[in-house]
C-alpha cells in the first residue's frame, strides 16, 4: 500500500481528546474538592486501604495517598461529566464498590481499576442522558474490551447483582463514615477542606512521618502489569461460598 493511501490513525482517539479536555478543567477548576462530601467519600476509600492493606498505609504520608484518592475521583467526576451524569453520583460510586470491597479487601494496586468499575456500573443503572459502551470506555482508558467486560461481571458478581439504592441509604452510608479514627494519621486536614462540626469533638492526631517511592501511589490511568499480563482488578475467585470471595490479583 502506498503512502498516498495508507489510513491516518490520530495519536489519541476522538474519545480520548474529549475526556482529556474535560478532565483538565475538572482539575483545574478544583469546585468538587471543596465539597464535605468529596472529602468524606475519600476517607472512605482511605480507610479501605488502612484495612486492607497496612503496610501500604503505613509506609505512605497520608496526604500522599488522599492526593493519590483525589487524582482517581477526578478521572471519576470528569467521566461523569462526560457522560451528562450528576456529580452526586460519585456517592453511589463509593457506596457500591464498598459492598464490594467488604467481601472481597482491596490492594492498592487493585484502587483505580475497581472504582473505575464501579463508574461503569454506576453510569450503566443509573444513566439516562448517554448509552454506555464499553468499547468506547475501554478506548479511553486503553484497556483491552475483553478486560473491561470481565472486571464488569466479576463486580457485579460481586455485589450480588443489587444495584437498587434510595437516597436515604447513601445518606446512611455517608454518616457512618468514621472520620476522626482516620484523621490519627495525619496532623491536619488538607488544605483544601474547611473544618467541620464533624470534628469538633476529636482531639489533635499525632504525625507520621514515613519514606515512601513515588511508584507506591494508587494506580490511575492503566491497569496493573504482572509477568507480562494484565493483573485483572478487581479480580475475585469466589472459594465455596460467596461470603469466602478473596481478591486474587
């Protein structure tokens, strides 16, 4: 085939160019990082990995990883904006991958691809302005479809397939969230989140300070490689019952 003919593949795909774009002015506009909310979710997710994995925690400044937490829910908020989705839905995104993480743990490495999931999930039940597909999805992240379809069913597998939610139970959710324990790891909250009543009762954390290499934070825009294969986060084996499912990446 000659030059003359041969097809023209742009370096990013038009999917990929709108999702950059969006996700830069997330970044930069920082509104949903001010919000209670945001940071409470991020707890959340903070104390999945102080659970889970300690010594990932415990080895890791704790502004290090709610900064690294922070990078995965703007790839999160600038989905759902691209998607004609409500920001709000970004509780709904937490809430479900908790039932998941509550039978199956989480490793740090495993954070990104099973929120991502979730997103996925999330914006398929609850969407109405955008049909989802996950070829375009997996155009955008640069997954292979295949493993897209499959962290899908294994999350859903997951959460017993109950995706049905009120307001009422996220609410619940959010206000279960325990705060203070969290906050022992850190002398003060980031910068970007006024104080709350919330935390008027909890007495001054003490400091840790630890040494940690920059390769250490949360996966964010591609999945995990172990021996030249895709680790497939979130993966589950469930061993005889449901209740035993243990995360096997």
């Amino acid at each position: 085939m000659s030059n003359s003919t041969m097809p023209y593949f742009p370096k990013y795909s038009i999917y990929q160019q709108v999702f950059k774009r969006i996700y830069s002015q997330i970044n930069t506009a920082n509104q949903q990082k001010s919000k209670w909310e945001y940071f409470v979710l991020g707890m959340r997710v903070y104390q999945w990995l102080s659970e889970h994995d300690p010594a990932y925690t415990s080895n890791l400044q704790f502004d290090k990883i709610i900064e690294a937490i922070n990078e995965i829910f703007d790839i999160i908020l600038s989905l759902l904006e691209m998607m004609k989705s409500p920001p709000s839905l970004l509780s709904a995104v937490v809430y479900y991958a908790n039932k998941f993480v509550s039978r199956t743990g989480i490793k740090h490495n495993q954070l990104f691809n099973l929120l991502l999931t979730s997103t996925i999930v999330t914006l398929k039940f609850w969407s109405e302005s955008i049909q989802i597909h996950n070829r375009m999805l997996a155009d955008i992240f640069e997954f292979p479809v295949q493993d897209i379809n499959l962290m899908e069913r294994r999350f859903l597998c997951g959460v017993d397939y109950q995706l049905s939610i009120t307001e009422q139970q996220l609410e619940t959710f959010m206000s279960k969230i325990d705060i203070t324990s969290s906050l022992k790891a850190s002398l003060q909250l980031p910068s970007y989140i006024s104080k709350s009543p919330l935390l008027s009762s909890s007495s001054s954390s003490s400091s840790t300070s630890s040494s940690a290499t920059t390769n250490s934070q949360p996966t964010r825009l591609s999945a995990s490689n172990k021996s030249g294969s895709y680790c497939m986060e979130p993966a589950v084996t469930y061993m005889g019952s449901a209740s035993q499912a243990t995360a096997n990446c």
